[in-house]
C-alpha cells in the first residue's frame, strides 16, 4: 500500500481518523516562495467541520503545524512536513464495528483486505478526515499555482433536484473561479443555495443523507501542459479525485452528454486572432485533448455519493455470530459530503496540476 502521489511534486499523507493526529509532506517545491498563511487558514475553515449547520458538529481547528521545509513563511527547498491534532473524536460511537460493518463504509472491505487489526474508528484512514491534509498541500499549490496566472475554483452544483448555474465552457473568467471562496454557501445561483439548504435540512430531518455534484473549472493553463495516454491531464486529474472518498464518476466538459452529439456539434473548431494566437469557437472538449492543454478553461463535474453514515435503521451482518442483523449508526455526521468537498476537489485539482507546471 502506497500513499505517495505524483512525479515532480511528490505528497504523502498519514494518520486515521481518531488517531492522535494526521499530517503530510510535499516534496519538489522550489525555495524561496512566499506562503500566505492567513489564505491557507482560510482555505482549510471551508472544509472543517462543524462551520455550520449542515455539517458534521465534530469541532475540529485544522490547523496544521509545520516541522519542516518552511523558515519565516517562504519554502526553503526541503520537503515540507505538517501534523493536524485530531483534538475532538467520540471512539465509543464505534465500538460495534469490530462483528458489525456499516453498510457503503469501507469497513468490510477493509477488513477482508487488511485484517481484523485494521482501525475502522471514524473511518480510519477511508476518512473523509485525511482530506484535511490533502486541503494543506492543495491550499499551498493553489497559491503557487495562482503565482502563475492559473486560478481554481470549483461549486456545488446540484444537490438532489436542485441544480445551480453552471460554468461557462468558453468564457470562464478568473473572477468566476474566484468569487465562491468568500461565499458562505458555494453556489454561484445565492438562492439556489439557499433551496439548497432547505432541501438538505429536510433531508436530514429525516435521518437521511443526500448526494451532490461538484463542477470545478480552471482557467490561466497555458496550452501544450500534459502527456498522452496514462500521464495526461484527465487521467491525472481523474485517477487523483478518485482518491477522495465518496467520488463515484466524472465527466469533463460536454461529459457523457456527447452521447447525444454528432461530431459536426462536438468538434472545437480553431480559428487565428488578430494577434497571431489560436482560438476556438466552442471548448466542449474542456480545455484538454490527448491529455494536453489547449489553453481553453478546465471544466469537470464529479459526482459524490450520500453519506453512508445515517440514522435510519439498516441490513448489514454479524461477523461473529454469522446472522443477519440490523445496524443503527451513531456519531456526527455530515447530512451532504459535498458540501465540504468543494475545497477539497479544488486542492486535488491543484496537486494534479502542479505535477505538470511546477
């Protein structure tokens, strides 16, 4: 088992979810970059819990602290090393899960794959807690990467059947994957975040949970970034979200919809501009073909799963006894993952990225 990632920049994340604490460590960042802290403290609160209503009441402060690779704020060139405390974790709302798995948690699954010893608390480390490490590395490239003129941003973009607006394939700005950071609800549409919400609470009024898609674009990347085949950009991108629990698909620009298009409707035709550049007059491709860049905005969906973790009565097993039970969850839990997630596929986008421009 791995838990390193990437070529030229290289991370590595640790700890579970009730340990003591978690951290990471990013290699290959040049010295002498200013990092702006109160921006990446900033960053990590969209993804802590307990923010608002509609989120996990577990209180977490997620600030890391660095133990190497940073002197008064700049890189130095070594690799840099945190650790986040995990300060607030009930472990007794799990003490059944040794004979019971929860139903769509990884507790089985990681059992049959590791053993009985494995620490399924909390999720372990299949917790959506290790993704605060993930934000501390993508907070720090997302500011690198921004260095360079490439931004970022990403927003919930439906939630059961309510649906936001959506980015535009061939005009995203920089200021539209920017202006959400602020928000207090990550919709570009405000009262569809409000609908949003209500939808959410109802949902769990109801001791449910509730799937989401996310769409994140990203403008500023040059054309000719990228490789063929596995190393591409949607394969990095792809193969990297995948590692965020709960993404279930992705779709990049006109997505499974061209299922339904002739190529005479799909083809991004190019023309010259008045200065010699190349543009295009649609960008359903989303801004990469054969893994590379063609300097047109980014623009992915992903698909989130509902949280497993609900309060309704559910069929699972008795690995000891060999019977048919069922199992009532406990805990703190978040009513849509996908709240939270928005951040966190920002950050991944980011590590995916960096790999290829730093």
């Amino acid at each position: 088992m791995t838990w390193i990632l990437g070529n030229r920049i290289k991370i590595n994340i640790f700890g579970e979810s009730h340990g003591p604490a978690i951290g990471g460590v990013v290699e290959g960042l040049a010295s002498g970059i200013k990092i702006d802290m109160e921006e990446l403290e900033a960053f990590l609160d969209r993804r802590a819990p307990g923010k608002t209503k509609l989120t996990s009441p577990r209180k977490e402060e997620d600030r890391p602290v660095f133990h190497s690779g940073l002197l008064d704020g700049y890189t130095i060139g070594t690799p840099i090393a945190f650790t986040i405390k995990n300060s607030d974790h009930r472990s007794s709302d799990y003490s059944d899960l040794a004979k019971s798995p929860r139903p769509s948690h990884a507790d089985l699954t990681a059992r049959l794959r590791f053993g009985d010893g494995v620490d399924m608390r909390g999720g372990g480390n299949f917790s959506g807690r290790l993704t605060a490490p993930i934000c501390v590395i993508g907070g720090i490239l997302i500011q690198l990467l921004r260095y360079k003129g490439i931004s970022i941003g990403a927003h919930l973009y439906k939630v059961g059947p309510i649906i936001d607006a959506n980015y535009n394939l061939l005009d995203l700005s920089y200021d539209d994957t920017e202006k959400l950071k602020n928000a207090d609800f990550p919709t570009i549409d405000q009262e569809v975040g409000r609908r949003m919400q209500d939808y959410i609470n109802e949902v769990r009024s109801n001791k449910d949970s509730i799937g989401a898609i996310i769409e994140c674009g990203v403008v500023g990347l040059k054309a000719g970034y990228g490789n063929p085949m596995f190393e591409g950009i949607e394969s990095s991108i792809s193969k990297n979200l995948f590692s965020i629990p709960g993404v279930k698909g992705i779709e990049f620009g006109q997505g499974f919809g061209v299922a339904d298009m002739l190529g005479s409707d799909h083809n991004d035709g190019m023309y010259y501009k008045d200065d010699g550049s190349i543009g295009y007059y649609s960008n359903n491709s989303a801004g990469i073909i054969g893994g590379i860049s063609t300097g047109m905005p980014i623009v992915f969906r992903l698909a989130v799963k509902p949280t497993p973790s609900i309060g309704i009565k559910q069929k699972t097993i008795d690995l000891l006894t060999k019977k048919n039970v069922t199992i009532e969850i406990k805990g703190r839990h978040d009513p849509c993952i996908g709240i939270r997630m928005v951040p966190v596929v920002e950050a991944m986008t980011a590590i995916s990225l960096a790999d290829f421009v730093l």
